[in-house]
C-alpha cells in the first residue's frame, strides 16, 4: 500500500487465532515512543486490546526506549490507548462480550505520518484446529511441487 510503512506484524496472529474482521486505529504515543517505533524497535507478540471505560487500550505492547530521550523513565509496557470512532467501540464491546473473541493487533504502521494499528476480531483456534491447518498446507505444497515437476498425483 502507498504511504505505508509498516514497523511490526503479528505473525503469530494468523496461527493461532482465527481473525474475523480488521480495523485501523490511531496509537496515542508519547514523543519518544514515535521516534522509537520509527527505528521499528517495537514488539506485537503477546498483546492484546482491552476495552476500559468505553475506551480501547493496547496491553503488552513493548516500544523500546529511545536511547537520545531526555525522559528515561518511560515504561516500554505501558497501556497504550486506541483512537477509534465510538460506533466502532460499541461493536467491539458487542463482540468481545459472546464468548471466546478477543482483540488481537495484527500490524503496527506509519501511514501518511501517523501511527496506526490494525486490530482484529479474533476467536482461539484449537489444537485441532491449527494441526488440521498445517496439514492441508503442506498437502497443497506437496501438490504444486509434483504438478511442478510434471507428476500427476
């Protein structure tokens, strides 16, 4: 995407939850968090939002410290808040309160100048689920690399 650049991805994310629906949300950040996140020295594994008050906060979310900060008491786990229209919480709400949705932030990114994160609804996959995964993957690599090579299965 134009104008985008991305700082961290969740990788994770994919493997282990099942994502229902995406949106992007602005990040209320402290100065040298921005410039921290804009070396791309930030951590998505293991976060995850919780919504608070009406509000929406990112947990677990590790920005290094910025080695040329003047403030060198900044928390790099500090709950980080989400900036998203008040629609857009109250369906969030509605969703995480059936059971087994959680928010889940799949990328971290800069677009036109400002810090973004896109979160996802997403629902635990089971064991089973993520074995049963892995092995239609591998089923479908196996047959392109042998239609590839011109056997026929």
């Amino acid at each position: 995407m134009e104008g985008q650049k991305i700082v961290c991805q969740n990788k994770k994310a994919r493997h282990e939850y099942l994502l229902e629906d995406t949106l992007e949300a602005g990040l209320v950040l402290l100065g040298p968090e921005v410039k921290s996140l804009r070396e791309g020295r930030a951590n998505l594994s293991d976060s995850y939002a919780k919504i608070r008050d009406g509000e929406v906060y990112l947990l677990n979310f590790h920005i290094s410290p910025y080695p040329f900060s003047p403030v060198k008491e900044l928390d790099p786990l500090r709950p980080k808040k989400l900036l998203l229209h008040k629609r857009e919480i109250k369906r969030l709400i509605g969703k995480t309160e059936q059971r087994g949705y959680t928010i889940i932030p799949t990328k971290v990114y800069f677009k036109r100048g400002r810090a973004k994160v896109e979160i996802a609804l997403a629902k635990g996959k089971s064991k089973y689920d993520r074995r049963r995964e892995l092995k239609e993957k591998e089923a479908r690599r196996e047959m392109e690399q042998s239609r590839k090579e011109g056997r026929f299965i």
